[in-house]
C-alpha cells in the first residue's frame, strides 16, 4: 500500500511538473517513477533504514499554510526596506534555541527561518540555530518563538 501510494504520488508530481499529457512523456514519469522506488526499496533492503515523516499531515498543512502568510508578509517588509532611500538595514546575529524533536522538525524550522525574506539560518548549534536578520527588531526572538512552536505542533507524539 505505501509502495502504491509512493508510485501515485510521484506520477502525480511528475505530472504537474512537467505539464504535458503525452503518451510518451506520462511513460517517461511511470518509468521514472518505477525506477526510483526501486531503488529505496533496494536501500531499504540493503540498510534496513527506513525513513518515516513524524508529522501529522493536517497540522503541518495549516502550518505551511501560516507560512506562506509569513513569507507574503515578510517579502512586503523587505522591499519597503530595499525601495526606502535610507535602507534602515539593522543586522544582528543571534541565538534562537528549537523545541523540535526530530531531525526532520528541526530542518523544516531551520529552512523556515531561511524562506523567510530577510533571516537566514546560518549555523546549527545543540539546542540553538544560529540566525542572521536584516532588519532585525527586539520582536524577532518572539515571533521566532511563535514559529518555532507551531513547528512543533506539527510533529506527531511519536517524534523522537
């Protein structure tokens, strides 16, 4: 069944992607798609690792959703400030620590903070990223916070 659901889903991919309906292009995505779940499945055999997604799918939507907002929002601020004759530029590094439990929560509030106009993750830490802001406010440490636990609130218990 998740091997089905695997296929579907990158036929699907393959698909939007490629934005063509001919029979030669959709035998190139089936064939692609074969292909490559033959290979995890052989990773999976030869590794034993297999890979699972602690996130619990409607929260992580209402997530990306919000993001999306954020992103719109902060793609706004930065060009008033790069179109302002004065740049009022305020670069500050600083320490934002993570509540994620898994590797995978970790990366998706590291590369958030990333997509965001105007931040950048710069560094992994224990227990900290590493974060450059371009405008930087005494609001960013707590809007980070907010993000941060909304991150976390997308991952499902079992997450370790």
């Amino acid at each position: 069944m998740r091997t089905l659901a695997a296929m579907t889903g990158l036929i699907v991919l393959w698909l939007l992607m490629s934005g063509l309906f001919k029979p030669l292009i959709i035998g190139f995505g089936v064939f692609s798609a074969f292909v490559s779940i033959l290979a995890v499945r052989r990773a999976e055999a030869l590794d034993g690792y297999r890979l699972t997604i602690p996130l619990a799918p409607i929260r992580f939507v209402r997530y990306f959703l919000w993001l999306m907002a954020e992103i719109a929002r902060a793609n706004w601020a930065v060009t008033k400030i790069i179109l302002s004759p004065k740049m009022p530029i305020r670069q500050h590094l600083f320490s934002v620590p993570f509540s994620q439990k898994s590797d995978m929560g970790q990366v998706i509030f590291a590369n958030s903070i990333t997509l965001t106009p105007g931040t950048i993750t710069v560094e992994t830490e224990p227990d900290t990223f590493l974060v450059h802001a371009l405008a930087y406010s005494d609001d960013d440490p707590e809007a980070l916070a907010d993000m941060d636990a909304r991150v976390s609130r997308a991952e499902t218990a079992g997450a370790k």
